[in-house]
C-alpha cells in the first residue's frame, strides 16, 4: 500500500504522532481531540514531514489550547488544517457514522487523498453551501 494515514483519537494521538515522522508509507497524519500536553515532547513537531490535521471540540475540549499551540509550531513549510467545533473533549463520535466530526474527516480526507474539489471546498470556502464554517466550525488552514 502506498498511501498511508495515521490518526489517533485522543490519548492515541501522541501514539500516532510517534509513528508518523519514523514511517515513510505515512502520507497524512489526522489528530482528533489531543495534542502534545508536554513541552518536552514538542520536538516531535519538528520531525513531521507529512500534513497534519487537527479536529478538536473548542475550548471546553482539553485539546484545544496545545492544538493551537501546536500548530503554530509546525515547520512553516508543512501543510496543516485545523477544525474545532464547540462540542467539548466528547466531539460528535457517538453519533451515526461519527456524527460532525465523521463527516468533516471524510471530507478532509476525500480532499487530501482524492484530489475533490468538493471536498476541498467543503473544508476550506466558507460561502460553500455545506461547509465545515457554516456548520459552525472554526477552521484555519497554511500551506
């Protein structure tokens, strides 16, 4: 298999994230609801070479303040995307098929990984009927 994802759900997210920069079939990395906690561990960031997306649950999700954190400190040649919707550390994963955020993934990953336009839309234009801002996400996007 030649294009890989890597994501992690929470406390798996530093699993993933310590994978990632070691394995080259890992195209894309996709981290929901966590980020680095430990400032000893942000040198992981440095060593990414793959974009990196963030889907986390606003402020009251505890990933939130460090998932910013880290996304400003990511190589500024590095592609990353970054969503957050005001659900908490719970996002919508008990909902049908993942609810919000099973579907805000797709997208991202219908986009990344297939080249749609739509998708892309969906996760980057705000005006885009359907899209992640008129769903109340709180998105930024670099490179």
């Amino acid at each position: 298999m030649a294009v890989l994802t890597r994501r992690g759900l929470r406390v798996r997210g530093m699993e993933a994230m310590s994978v990632v920069y070691q394995d080259a079939r890992v195209k894309l990395m996709m981290l929901f609801n966590i980020a680095i906690f430990m400032d000893e561990k942000r040198y992981f960031l440095g060593e990414l070479k793959v974009p990196v997306a963030w889907f986390v649950g606003g402020p009251k999700d505890m990933g939130y303040l460090n998932g910013q954190k880290d996304f400003a400190l990511l190589l500024s040649t590095l592609p990353a995307f970054m969503a957050s919707l005001d659900t908490g550390h719970a996002g919508t994963y008990s909902a049908t098929n993942g609810g919000k955020f099973g579907q805000a993934a797709v997208a991202y990953l219908q986009w990344q990984f297939r080249g749609n336009e739509t998708a892309k839309a969906i996760c980057e234009n705000a005006k885009v009927q359907g899209s992640l801002v008129s769903d109340k996400w709180n998105v930024t996007y670099k490179n």
